[in-house]
C-alpha cells in the first residue's frame, strides 16, 4: 500500500515539476537544486559561491527547512534575494517538492535573475525522488561521511549531475580516502564530474563555479 | 492530500509498534533505536560500545541501509550477530518501519539477548516519524555537523530520550561550538541528556555505556 501511494504521490510531482521547467524556461533563467545529508556545509558553500558569482550573475536563492530561516539569514548577508520554506506547516516534509518550488520562484521575482539556486532539505534519501523542474541536480557530500555513502544512497549520486566533496581541510585530521569515495561515486554513476573543495578555506572553489557558469550561460546565454 | 496519506502509514506503523512491545516485553529483551544524520559514526560508535558491552550485556544489532551489508559486516567483527535490512526492495524507503523489525528481530533470536540495538537508517528527519517499539532512542549528531540542528530538525531531538554528540576529537581543527550545541537540544527538549564522546579514541565512551547498562538492568533485571 506504501509504496502506491508514494507512486501517486510522485506523479503528481512529477507533473508539477515539467510545469515549472517551463516557467523557468520562458523566465531564462537557470536552476541549481542542490542537496546532501544535514551539515554538509551547503549553506557556506552557498555563501562563498554567491560572493565570487554576483554581480556578474545575478542570483535568487530558496532554501528549504523543515524549521527556523537560520540559512536565508545567512545567505541574504552576501546580498542576493532568499527566500525561506519551512516544511513543519506541511506536516514536517523531509524534502522541498516542486509546487513549493513554483511558488517561491515567483516571489522571488526570477525574470530578474540568471540563476536560482535551491538549498534542499538535508537529506540524502527523500529529496533525491523529487523532481523540482531543475536545471542541474548537485549533491554534497563531506569528507567527514564516510566514503560509503555513494553505495547506500546511490539514487542521489546517480540522479546527480555533479557531485562537490566538501571540507577537504578536514583531510589530514580523519582516515578518509577522497580516491576511494570518487570511485563509489563513479561506480553509482559513471563520469560524474566531482569537485573537491573547502567551502571554509576557498580552495577548490573557482573549477566548480566555473563549471556552473558554463552551464548557466548554455542555456540562458547569459 | 499527501498529509491524510502519511496519517494513514503512520497510524499503521503505530499499532504494529505496539505489538513489537509487546513481544519485546515477553522476550524480557531492551531496544534500542539509534537514529542520526549519514556519517555521523553510528556504525564506529556501535562497534565500539559492543566491545566494551559483551559478553556480559548479549547485544544483537538490526541495522538499516538502503543498500549493501557493509554496516553488518562492520558490526559482525564484534562478535555480536547483525540482521542487516536493506528497504531498496520497499522503494528506498528513508526509514525502517515497526513491521521490519519484528521479522528481523525474530530473526536475531531474541530470547537469548539482552539488548538489541536497531542502527536506523542515516536520515535526521523520517525515523523520527516510525516507532518500531524501542524501549529508548537515541539520537547521534557529530560535531561536523553545526550547532543549529536541533532546531532545524526539532522532531528528532524531540522523541529522543538520549542525545549522542560525536567525533569530540575533531573539535581543535571546528568552529563548533559545543555548549550551544547542547542548549540547543536541550531547548528543543527539556534536560535531555546528552553524552559528549569520540567513538574512534573511546573518550567519553563509558559514562554513555554506563547509562545504557542502567537502561537495560531498570527493564530486564539483567
């Protein structure tokens, strides 16, 4: 019976999601869905993204919590536009779904921006089965995870289409083998593109933001 | 819609549980149901407190993944004998359910144990959700992971009876703070009592076993 349900209730999903690539479609702009396990360091990534992209790119981001807008009030201090759900009014959901998407979208007022960046609900099962209308899928994953963790959840690496392994500056201080975890990644999903980065120190930062201005301006020519 | 439906699961998953309880009663057996984040250390914690239990406390352990046995493999080392649930053949679910565990725990022999303890699935959200009829759960977070997450996922820290900070050892290199850390669970719950320990050097390993052993002697006389 479970499993029935979860099937309708991913349809309908589905089906808002191919509404809101249109929006985002006619709108230009493109749509970075990012996601991983709580305290991956998503939120600083995205505060040190958002300082090296703007103004260039001019970037809106939604961030999804099942309580407190601690992270909006993070990321709006590098100047861009956020906007905050928070799931508990919604039963305490344990992912963002797209009609949540399509809404926040408009309020966040996307026909002035080149890029939408969602911060996903940490969570490295659920958020991996809904589809928001995305662009590009990206997961983070830290090095203090566990390099197994590719194998147990492989639908997030293998719905992915690029990984970042963050706080690489932890490395010396843990017994993490960074080849190894690439090769779980690319045993899940073969010639995903990885980055490994230190959100916290900046290194590794600019092939990633590179790699997603690259993307933004293929399909906005922005 | 989707809220009327997960009542219904739950509803369902509830009355099994207590069933569990029951059973879990008549076979003068205490469960555990240890929840946390991916890659907190559950699995290394475990390893570890099963040493320093067994032989005098006969611990068996079901432990949850969405795919591989790499966690029972890990567990099994100690001695202690591991039923290892994979939910890939459920549709990936994000929890284990009261239903799981009874098979599994028939599985485990538990007539001739102690203490079972379940390693849920690595997720700070859904098994919050699922009581499968423990005696008590525990919550696992790691000091990676940053300060605010019991507020951001009140639920968890809320149904647990005992909260786990891990990794103390890689406090020096974090900016953590580990005093907000734990007002911020305790504002969430009220006097929860909280372990502070590192599972790979044993620091901080005994006062939490210590506890647990309480636990275990307050139900089963054993």
């Amino acid at each position: 019976m479970e499993i029935d349900i979860q099937k309708k209730v991913l349809e309908a999903n589905e089906t808002q999601a191919d509404k809101n690539r249109s929006f985002f479609k006619e709108q230009n702009v493109f749509v970075l869905n990012m996601m991983s396990s709580p305290g991956s360091g998503k939120t600083q990534l995205l505060c040190k993204s958002l300082n090296k992209l703007m103004p260039n790119v001019r970037v809106g981001v939604i961030v999804g919590d099942i309580c407190t807008r601690n992270d909006a009030d993070r990321l709006e201090i590098t100047g861009a536009k956020a906007i905050q759900i928070n799931t508990d009014q919604f039963g305490g959901d344990c992912h963002l779904s797209a009609n949540l998407i399509l809404a926040s979208a408009k309020e966040l007022g996307c026909f002035d921006l080149d890029l939408v960046i969602v911060e996903n609900i940490g969570n490295l099962v659920c958020p991996a089965e809904f589809d928001i209308g995305e662009d590009v899928k990206a997961v983070v994953l830290s090095v203090t995870e566990g390099e197994d963790k590719p194998l147990k959840y492989p639908l997030m690496f293998r719905v992915a289409d690029v990984a970042i392994l963050n706080k690489i500056d932890l490395l010396p201080y843990l017994d993490f083998d960074a080849k190894l975890v690439v090769d779980n990644m690319q045993q899940v999903h073969p010639h995903l593109p990885v980055f490994e980065l230190s959100a916290k120190t900046g290194e590794g930062l600019e092939p990633w933001l590179e790699w997603l201005k690259i993307k933004v301006f293929e399909k906005t020519g922005k």
